[in-house]
C-alpha cells in the first residue's frame, strides 16, 4: 500500500521533536516536505531530520500530490488560516493546540470539514496520557458516580520562551503574543470537557497582569464554568510561575462516590473517618514511555501521529474533531470576553 505523505507546516521545536518524530516511527507515513518562513531554520531543520523536501511557500506545500496530510505547527493565531487552506486543497489535518485563536475561524473549519469530508485532529496531547485516560474511564465506568466539580490548571514558568530571545519569541511578539489562555489553558479546557463528554453553557472570568513583564497582556486566568450538564469548574491558566504549583493539577473530578486527584483515585471511608487511596494511576502506568523518546517535551506524539493516521484509514474518530476544538475555542472566547465585561458570557456551542 502507498504510504500516507505528510507534509509540515512550521518547521520549530514541536514540529520537530513532536510531529515529525512521532511520524517517522510509523511505516504507514512518509514526511515528505516542510514549510516555515524562516528560511534558514526550515534548512537546518530539514537536513537534521532527514526531510526530503523544503517548500518555498505554503501553496507549493499544499500543491504537492505526494502530500495527503499536513501538520500544522506554526504559531497558534495561523492556525486557522493555515488549517483551512490545507482542508481547501484537499489535505486531511493535524493542526496542533489551540485549535484556532477566534470563534470565527473555529467556524470556518467547522464548515471545511463539513464540506470535504476530510479529517481533522485537534493536537490535544494531554489526551493520549495513559494515566489520564484511565482517570476519565474510571469516571466513566461510575466508580466516582456524578461528578459535582470538576478543575484543571496549566501553571507554567514561561521565561525560557519568551522575550526576543527566547525559545519561541513569537509568543510575546508585540502584534500578536500568545493568549496564555488560549496556548495553555486550551489543554485544560479540552481535558474538562473530553472527560465530562459535554459542552460549557456559561462562564465567568477574571484576568491580570502582575507576574510576567515580558508577555504584554494578561498572564493569568481565572475561569468558573457552568457545564451542560450542572457540573461546576473551575480552570487556571498562568504564564508567570516563580515556585511549584501545588493547586488542582491536570484532572481533578470531585464525584458522589469519590475523588480523582493527583493521578490517584480516593475514597472516603466514613466508619474510619478516613480517605483512602484505590488506585494510583502514576505508580500504574510507571513502566508505559512514550513512544517518542530523548525529547525535551518528552510526550505521547508518536501515539497522536499513529491516531491520526487511523483516522486517515478510517479505523478510528479524531479524540478531539474539528466541532468538539470549535467549542473548547467558543469557551475560550467566552472567558475572554467575560474579562473584559466583567460579566457572566454564555458560550454559544452551535456550529
Ligand atoms: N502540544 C503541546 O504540548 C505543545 C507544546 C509546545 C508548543 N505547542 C504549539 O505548537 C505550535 C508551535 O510552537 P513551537 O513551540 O514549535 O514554536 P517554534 O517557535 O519552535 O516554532 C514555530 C515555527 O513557526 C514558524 N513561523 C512563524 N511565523 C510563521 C509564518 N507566518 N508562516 C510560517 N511559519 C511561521 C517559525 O519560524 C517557527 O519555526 C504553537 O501553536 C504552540 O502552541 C504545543
């Protein structure tokens, strides 16, 4: 069988350490060629990986007819541009967190797929956790009942990113800096609402600017959720951290029957007056590596690449598609709003 040719659009550090690492591990894919508008990082990139072509511009990507899906990498307000012209030219779509940075181009992408049918994936990395994933079966198997309350924090020291000459100096660029709640705090919002399975009806938000100089808008978020469902929630989101971030963490679900907290499943033993631990799903999932390996960001991106491609094949359903990224941007969206009016905002899920 032919293999699938990818091409990547974005040529940085999560192109490389990530996409273009996890498809090299799977014989069903081909990474044919990169584009990014730095010339000679495209260059070093391409030789060091072993990537065969290097494109000019992104119509000469998207025109190649070796090429049956992209990743796009670049930074996260090109997203939607960039994912909408490679479903317009016919290329399936890995486009990484967040999704897009506006509900309008979240819209647009709704409709492109709609319309070609093709597949898109929202790079939601959280999601291929083995220890998280078996949290949110655990809920989903009933053994925490119903949950009441639900969090999840991104808290992060962004130093070595930021600034001109940072790691990723496009994130603080002046004319279009990296939302920290977008960039991060989209990998909470998905993870709440892929465990929930549903959708925020309304938010309430706050924002300030205290901790980190070099990013020129807000860097921290406070966000209380209302779900569809009557689930409440809470999601930080920071740039600024100067210690450790002992709040909720990735997943925590307060259910009737339990809690999951800190990779670890708790119970509530009222004859003791004791909480007691069930199950620990870090000490569980201890031996599991990623597939991808001696990377900095050492994460699942080889089980993402081997996901989409099930996708491509029909063998599989994005685990995050291009509706459920349109909401988790529509909730975004909201919060900021919600910032700047002080108000309640509810998140308006038709697409
Ligand atoms: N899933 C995760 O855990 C994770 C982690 C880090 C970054 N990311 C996301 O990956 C994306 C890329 O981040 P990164 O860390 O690789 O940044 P990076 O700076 O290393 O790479 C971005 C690349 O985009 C290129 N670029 C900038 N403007 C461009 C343009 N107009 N056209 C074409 N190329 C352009 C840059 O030259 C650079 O090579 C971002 O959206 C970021 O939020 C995801």
């Amino acid at each position: 069988m032919p293999r699938i040719g990818i091409g990547v659009i974005g040529g940085g550090g999560i192109a490389a350490e990530g996409h273009i690492s996890g498809y090299k591990l799977d014989p069903r894919c081909e990474v044919v060629a990169l584009w990014d508008n730095d010339p000679a990082r495209v260059q070093e990139q391409a030789q060091r990986l072993g990537v065969p072509h290097i494109c000019e511009t992104l119509d000469e990507l998207l025109g190649r007819e070796d090429i049956q899906a992209v990743s796009v990498c670049t930074p996260d307000h090109l997203h939607g541009e960039h994912a909408h012209a490679a479903l317009r030219a016919g290329k399936h779509v890995l486009v990484e967190k967040p999704m897009t940075t506006t509900r309008e181009d979240a819209a647009r992408l709704v409709e492109d797929v709609r319309e070609t049918g093709l597949v898109l994936l929202v790079g939601q990395i959280v999601h291929f956790q083995p220890a998280i994933r078996a949290m949110v079966e655990t809920y989903r198997s009933g053994e925490i009942g119903d949950v009441w309350l639900i969090e999840s924090d991104y808290i992060s020291d962004m130093r070595r990113y930021y600034g001109p000459h940072g790691e990723t100096p496009w994130r603080t660029d002046a004319q279009a800096p990296q939302d920290i709640l977008m960039g991060g705090g989209s990998h909470s919002m998905a993870l709440l609402m892929w465990a929930l399975e549903t959708e925020v009806k309304q938010v309430f938000a706050y924002a300030n600017h205290k901790a980190e100089p070099m990013l020129p808008i807000n860097d921290c978020y406070l966000v209380s959720l209302l779900f569809e469902n009557g689930t409440i929630g809470k999601l930080i989101a920071a740039s600024g951290n100067r210690g450790a971030a002992p709040t909720g963490g990735r997943l925590v679900m307060y259910g009737t029957k339990g809690t999951l907290w800190g990779s670890r499943l708790y119970r509530n033993n009222p004859e003791l007056h004791k909480t007691e631990i069930v199950r620990d799903f870090q000490e569980e999932f201890s031996q599991s590596k990623p597939r991808v390996q001696g990377t900095r960001q050492v994460q699942y991106w080889g089980e993402q690449c081997e996901h989409f491609l099930d996708c491509i094949e029909g063998k599989a359903q994005p685990s995050t598609s291009v509706l459920e990224g349109a909401r988790i941007m529509a909730a975004l969206c909201a919060a900021i709003e919600s910032t700047r009016t002080g108000k309640p905002v509810d998140v308006d899920n038709h697409f």
